[in-house]
C-alpha cells in the first residue's frame, strides 16, 4: 500500500483554523455572486444619494401652511427655564388640545393652524402659572418671550405686625 502525497492548498498554510470543510469561501461561484451582489448594492446607493433631486410632494398632512408659536421660558432671574409644561388649546375650547414641555434652553414651540385665537398656559414647580394669549389671524409666526414670577407670599394673618 503506497501512500499519495497531497499539496497543501496555500490558504490552508496560511489560516487552517478558520477553514471550515463545508465553507462556501472554497467555491468560486458562491463568491462571484457575493461580491456581484454588493457591487450592485452599492451603485443602487450611489444612485440614490446622487440622483436628481426632486421636488417635495405636498401631502394632506402638510405643514407648509400652519402658524408657529415659538416660546422662550425664563426664570425670575433670567435664567432659561428647563420643564416648564406649556399647555394650548384653541380661545372657545375647554380641552386642551398641545403640550410641550421647555428644553434646557427653556425654548418650546407648537404648529396650529392659522386664522383663530388661542390661550397658552405655562406651568412651572415653584412659580406661578401664566396665561397669554396668542392671535394667528396676521403672519405666520409668533416669537413670546415668558417671565416666570415666585409665589405671592399669602399675608400673614392678624393684620399689621
């Protein structure tokens, strides 16, 4: 019985433990489509990302014509005020209809449609609660600016000290 010698596939040498026997990387077919396929994934990328550019389509749920109410919150003592509720609901309505809440530069806005009158509620912990008023019959824009104020301090009881 004569034994036959075998080469050693190159790949072999150079990684044996990562060679599975049933591995699809052996057979150059499998490969070709692989590298076939990202090939054309990738120029379907390209395409996308650089092809000509194309009009916004105007949806039912546009907000192309809506009034913007833009709010900047402030402490008593300037300071941008973080998590104030705000709360809006259009002037003859009980419920209301938006809330936000300030970020950490105190900003908040909300998107109504235009062409009524609106009431704005601002809520904070440890100041009291201020309402505006906000008209969107002109423009399309409102920029407020909201002071929030400590409690009134209830007088004390008895009269004079």
């Amino acid at each position: 019985m004569t034994k036959r010698k075998t080469k050693k596939k190159k790949s072999d040498a150079l990684v044996p433990s990562f060679r599975h026997p049933l591995s699809l990387s052996d057979h150059p077919i499998p490969v070709r489509w692989t590298v076939a396929l990202l090939g054309l994934l990738c120029a379907a990328g390209a395409a996308s990302a650089f092809g000509p550019a194309r009009p916004p389509q105007s949806s039912g749920g546009s907000h192309a014509h809506d009034f913007v109410i833009f709010a900047t919150v402030f402490n008593d003592r300037g300071f941008a005020l973080y998590g104030a509720r705000t709360r809006l609901r259009r002037e003859e309505e009980k419920k209301f209809r938006w809330e936000a809440m300030s970020d950490h530069e105190g900003e908040l806005a909300f998107r109504v449609p235009p062409g009524e009158e609106y009431e704005m509620v601002i809520e904070a912990r440890g100041f009291e609660t201020q309402t505006r008023k906000v008209d969107t019959r002109q423009g399309n824009r409102v920029d407020l600016t909201i002071r929030m104020e400590p409690p009134r301090a209830a007088p004390a009881a008895g009269g004079k000290p």
